[in-house]
C-alpha cells in the first residue's frame, strides 16, 4: 500500500525562508525543510493499480501557471489544544482552480470527492503541549511572515513512508501546468 498525496513544492529559497522560521515552540515538531509543501489533496492509503489510476488522471490536467506568495502563520486546532503550526498562501484564484481539478481527477480515479474546505498552507510543525505563551509568542514575532512572489509552474504527486523519526516524501511523479495565456 501507498500513502499518497497531492502537492505544490515550494522553490528551494522559500523552503529556505519557511526553516528560517522554525524553532522557538517547546513541543513542535517541525517538518524537515526538505518536506515542506502545499497540499492539494491527501488521497491516503491505496493499492498500486488506484495509484497508476490517479497518476492517469492527474497527468490529463489541463490548469495556467500561476504565481503565488506564502503570507503570515496560524495554527489549526483550538486555543487549548493546538496541533500544527503553518504559514498561510497568498495566492490567486487559479490555485483554488487547480485543487478542484485534482481533487475532480481523484475522483475520476474511483476516490471519494475531498469534503473539507481547501485551506492553502505550508504545515511548519506538529505540535505536542507546546506552551500557550511561547506559542503566542511565536505567532507574534512570525505574524508579519510574507515571501516574495513564486512561480508555480507544475505540481506533484508523493508518496508518505511514516517512520518513527517523521514522514519520509518521496515524489512519484510530476505534472507541469500551462503557460499563462497572454
């Protein structure tokens, strides 16, 4: 079986400007900066033929490049009990396009349609019982985080090996995104 998931990876400089901010929260867990991406869609555990079936669908998507920017941090989960840290996507309209089109070629591909709102962001870490304040913190001294403006000119589909010392991401396959018209 294949954990699967559906991402934009993010250039090397901002990945660069993304570690920079990592540290400074007892009980984080930060992802490597090597893993740091934006999700389209998490498919989950399938078999190899659902895998080429999605890798089929996924290679018929037909979207325009796009730029966008990564701006501010948050946390999701609630103010007693935070679990992830990220940074948020500033980003066009064509990135919510692209998402329904993955998440329409996952469909296409025998999965369920995604049912939670998209959300664009770059997870920073995990957290375990970080301290509130040191959390607030941190939200404060980040909250004006903005990188400048990228390119997004393809995306990919991974594989996740859970290990005990984090995920492993491995990119199966890459999907290149059409030239913006004119």
């Amino acid at each position: 079986m294949l954990r699967l998931f559906v991402a934009i990876p993010p250039p090397e400089p901002i990945r660069d400007r993304l570690a920079a901010l990592q540290g400074g929260v007892p009980g984080a867990r930060w992802v490597e900066p090597e893993n740091l991406h934006l999700t389209l869609r998490f498919v989950g555990e399938v078999d190899d033929h659902r895998a080429r079936d999605l890798d089929a669908e996924l290679t018929r998507i037909r979207a325009p490049a796009f730029d966008l920017a990564l701006a501010g941090v948050d946390f999701f989960g609630t103010e007693r009990r935070p679990t992830t840290l990220w940074a948020g996507v500033d980003g066009p309209p064509a990135l919510a396009h692209l998402r329904d089109k993955v998440d329409r070629a996952a469909v296409a591909a025998g999965f369920e349609p995604d049912a939670r709102k998209f959300k664009p962001h770059v997870t920073l870490a995990r957290l375990k019982q970080a301290p509130r304040e040191r959390l607030g913190r941190w939200l404060a001294d980040h909250g004006l985080f903005r990188t400048e403006t990228f390119h997004v000119d393809g995306f990919s589909l991974y594989r996740s090996d859970l290990t005990d010392n984090g995920p492993i991401y491995q990119e199966l396959a890459g999907y290149p995104l059409e030239p913006p018209a004119d």
